[in-house]
C-alpha cells in the first residue's frame, strides 16, 4: 500500500502518522479480544461490552507501541539526532530517527530505550494487576496490556537487526570492529530469525492454525526485507560519508547577473548541462537560475532578458567539506538532483546526483567481483 499515512498529532516535534494498514491490525486486534480473549476469561458479559472492552484495549496497545518508538526518538534527540516522525502500522511503530547513532555507546542507549520502556509498562501493569485482583473487564485490561508490553519488550530484544536487539547487538559488535561490519553481522542474524519465523508460520499452517501461521509468515517476510534494507543503507551511508563534496563536484563559472538568458543556453548550458545554475546578485548574494524556468521565456526575448530576472532566491546549497552523505541528504529532502556547492558566499560548483550514483555503482561493482 502506497497511501500517505495519516497524521494524527506532534509530541516534542515530532510528527505522529498512521498508516492505513493500521486500521487492519487494530481490527484484527479488537475482533481476537472481543470474541476469543475477553469472552474466554471473562464469561458472562453481552457482546457489545466485549467489543468495547477489545476496542479500548487495541487503542491502548496503540498507546504502548507509541510509547516505546517515544522512547527510543526521546533518546535519539537527547543525543542530537533528528527524528522526524514516528509511522505506526500494520507491524507496530517505527521511529524515523534521521541519521545514523556517531557512537555504538549512542546506538547501544537509543536501541536499548524501546524494550526498556515496554518492559517498565509491562512491569507497572503487574503491580496494577497485583493491588487489583477481581476478575472483571477492568482487571482483563490490565493483564492484557502487561502481557503485550512483556512480549513486545522481548520480541524486540531478539538480537536481529533492523529489530533492537539486532540494534543492541550490532553496537557491541560496533565496540570490536567497523560499523559496516558490524551491520553485516546483525543483518545476517535478522535474515537468520526472518526464515525461522517464516519456517514456524508454514508449521502452523500444517497444524491447522492458519491464521497464527500466516502472521508469522509476514512478519517473516517484512523483517527479512527490512533487515535487507537497513543493511544496504548503513552500507551507502558508510560509504559516502568517507567522500568529501569537493572531489566530486563540477566546478562553475559563476554566472553574472547582467549577462543574459541567450548567453547563458549558449555558453554555459551546453557545457555543464544541469538543470540549475548559480548566479551572483547585483546585492552580491547568491541566486539560482532554474533550466526549467527559462524554457517557459519565448526565445526571442533571451537576448533582452538578464540571468538575475529569472534566478530565484538560494533555498538550498552544500559546502565542499561535506561529506556526499549529507550531500545526498540535502538534496533528498529539497528534491534536488543538482544542488551548488558555496563556501561562504564563494560559487564554486555544482554536485549532480548522478555522479554520487556512479560512485556507489563502483561500489557494488568491486563487491560482486
Ligand atoms: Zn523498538
């Protein structure tokens, strides 16, 4: 499914979305509650009150899983990295943490926080369950929640990367070797636990419990792609953040603001090709020039148009020093597949796309031989 999540509110900045195939887990949860869980334990009460006992639940499961990806972001941006948002869906939360942990101390606190969290809900459920023991529909919340935070706290320690205990265990293998290393390493187990989890939900099938079978099976399916995923971009980013923007950038001409659109498409434009270009204002601040701009001037008035008429204000630039990850990054999130290189309010380049693109085509070029 490729619909927008929905978002729902902010807490500390960030964003909380939910996915569509959200309502189909919270379904699924509601019905098992209302008509197997709650009517098992908790004999005698009609069917609608089962069905809003299981919805209230489902939510605060909602609230638990929130919970643990809040603490893992909380974390994060107590240790300076970004977190835009948090998406719950189908297979619970996850925290868009932006960039990777700098340390494997960092990535060992923010991994850690999650299951830490859902463990201390699980815990304090216990407690209510313990000063609360009647059997109503009250206490089978109460025992509910504390027995899927506990499995939500140890499911997620299972050492399987992109899981957190893969997380945990790629920061301590971080301690003794590389971090691309490392992230094999706990790539390989999160593929490892992915099949077995595929391996158990065929087993079910052929007990005759479908349903179960078939949800192991996706969970399989999804953490097997994800693990594949999580592995391939630590590898991209670990790669580009050993390049400087400098090495790879085409260097410019600075283009002056009096010289006109026609100068432009016939001088400069054959000769760098890009879709932008920068330009020095008569205020001696830095403009762009987009291709895409002038093709909507009607040729025979490039000769009488300047450069600076058509430039737009700078939104977004990166500096030679940067490393092509966070070049990429900036890029990524301006949309750009060309961004200039400044350096202080010096033009000296523009940094294509394309050529990060080749660099990483070597990359996995060399790896395959
Ligand atoms: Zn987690």
């Amino acid at each position: 499914m490729n619909m927008n999540p929905i978002p729902i509110f902010k807490i500390f900045g960030i964003q909380v979305n939910l996915d569509f195939s959200w309502f189909i887990i919270f379904f699924l949860i509601t019905f098992t509650l209302a008509e197997g869980f709650f009517p098992h334990f908790y004999p005698d009460y009609p069917s609608i009150v089962y069905w809003i006992v299981g919805s209230i639940s489902a939510v605060l499961l909602f609230v638990s899983v929130l919970l643990h990806e809040l603490s893992h972001s909380v974390t994060a941006i107590h240790f300076g990295i970004p977190v835009k948002s948090i998406n719950l869906f189908i297979f619970g939360g996850v925290a868009m943490i932006e960039e990777e942990a700098p340390s494997p101390k960092i990535e060992f606190l923010i991994a850690a926080a999650g299951p830490l969290c859902s463990f201390l809900l699980g815990f304090i459920f216990f407690i209510m369950a313990y000063f609360y023991p009647t059997d109503d529909l009250l206490n089978g919340i109460i025992n509910y929640l504390m027995y899927v935070n506990l499995a939500l706290g140890f499911f997620n320690l299972v050492p399987a990367f992109p899981l957190d205990g893969g997380r945990i265990f790629r920061a301590i293998l971080w301690t003794k070797k590389d971090l691309l290393t490392a992230t094999k390493i706990s790539s390989f187990t999160g593929t490892l636990f992915a099949y077995l989890l595929m391996f158990l939900g065929i087993l079910s099938i052929f007990k005759g419990n479908f349903i179960n079978g078939l949800w192991y099976g996706l969970i399989g399916l999804f953490l097997r792609q994800a693990s594949k995923t999580s592995y391939e971009q630590t590898k991209f980013s670990v790669i580009l953040s050993g390049y400087k923007v400098e090495n790879f950038m085409q260097t410019v001409k600075p283009l002056l603001p009096d010289e006109t659109v026609a100068e432009f498409m016939n001088f400069y434009y054959p000769f760098y090709r890009s879709s932008l270009y920068p330009v020095i204002g008569r205020d001696g601040r830095i403009y762009v020039l987009y291709v895409e701009d002038i093709k909507e001037i009607p040729q025979e008035k490039w000769n009488v148009i300047h450069v600076i008429d058509v430039a737009k204000p700078l939104i977004a630039y990166v500096s030679p020093y940067d490393s092509l990850y966070k070049a990429l990054k900036i890029m990524n999130k301006y949309k750009l597949d060309e961004i200039p290189v400044i350096y202080g309010n010096t033009i000296l380049g523009i940094l294509k796309r394309s050529s990060i693109e080749l660099l990483l085509e070597r990359f996995l070029e060399e790896e395959k031989k």
